[in-house]
C-alpha cells in the first residue's frame, strides 16, 4: 500500500542566526497551511548576499539545529551544504523532488518577497513544481493579483531580524527571548558575533 503524500514546508534563510520570528513564521504556516513538517534550509552561498559577511556555515547549520531540536515536526536540512556556487531554489528543490518523490513541498517566504518572486531562477518552472507559502502581517499591503501563485498565511507582528540580534551579541546586549536558549548559549560560548559590524 503506498504511503500518503507528506506535505513538507521548506523554510530557506541564511539564518545568523535563526531566532525565534523564524520558529513562530514556521509554526504558524504549518499549523494554517496544513503542514506535516518544516524543513529549516540555511542557505550555503545565497546569490543576493555577499558571502564574506556570512558566519561560517557550520555554526549557522548547528544554530538551526539546536534551535529545532524540542519541535516533534521541525526538522534540519543541510542539501544546500552539498552543492558548490549560489544556491538557487529551483536547484535545490528539483533535488528534493528527486531525493523525496513521496512529499508534496511548500516554499515559505516573507510578504514582502512575493513581489520580487517572479525575478527568480526558472521561476515559471519553480512555481508547477512547489507550492509558495507568503506570510502576510498585520498592515502588509499585498497585491493578490499579482500574486496568485502563492497561498497566504496570517503572520504576527514581530519586528525582530538576524540583523538586530548580531547587532546586540556584539554590543555585548542581551538576546535573551530573541533567541532560543541554546542558541543564546552557543552564540556566547563561540564568541559569534563579537567582531560583527
């Protein structure tokens, strides 16, 4: 008897670090979307972001890891890791398809990135083989016109980002609350972000 199709939300970012507006965007898309799992994705040399200004990618891999470990539904994926040059999304999820034939997989995204989505690689190929899952915020003006290929989640407001934290970690601020605990942990026992800006 086949087994049913998995519905697997893929949440990419590059995460340094993750904090906790990613967990609550996770939880959130797979409670209102109908998810079976989230798969966090950091990023190995994201094609917009300049790749001297990213943590190593081993720190950023474990961060996630540790940042998920108490959820029974959110796993750790490091595909991205495995492929030299930019990680482009529709590389990596045609491997997924290929490595998973037995998941349906949604693509999660900020509001705010619907608007640039159809700029991305093989972007009319990208959008027949994944579902793209928008988080829209309170106040977000949003066309849904233009924007019919994606399913909209409610989102919190919450303005926290990996920005703010690296800033505060280096300024020797607290995180705590921003942060998971063991993320906290491990930022300050690594001494991450002391030299960051």
């Amino acid at each position: 008897m086949r087994q049913p199709i998995k519905q697997v939300g893929i949440m990419g970012g590059t995460f340094d670090p993750i904090h906790c507006g990613h967990l609550l965007a996770a939880e959130q898309a797979r409670e209102q979307a109908g998810l079976d799992e989230i798969w966090f994705m950091p990023t190995h040399v994201p094609p917009h972001k300049e790749r001297e200004s990213l943590t190593l990618a081993h720190h950023r891999l474990q961060m996630v890891q540790l940042a998920v470990s108490d959820h029974e539904v959110f796993r750790v994926t490091d595909v991205e890791f495995e492929r030299k040059g930019p990680s482009y999304t529709y590389d990596t999820m045609t491997q997924l398809i290929r490595q998973f034939p037995d998941c349906r997989f949604s693509f999660i995204m900020g509001g705010d990135m619907v608007k640039i989505l159809p700029k991305w690689y093989q972007y009319q190929e990208l959008i027949h083989m994944v579902r793209f899952i928008g988080l829209a915020r309170p106040g977000t003006e949003l066309d849904l016109k233009s924007s019919e290929d994606v399913t909209y989640v409610e989102m919190p407001v919450w303005d926290i980002s990996s920005t703010m934290i690296r800033e505060k970690a280096a300024a020797r601020k607290s995180i705590r609350y921003l942060v998971p605990d063991a993320v906290e942990r491990y930022i300050k026992e690594n001494r991450i972000y002391e030299t960051f800006g």
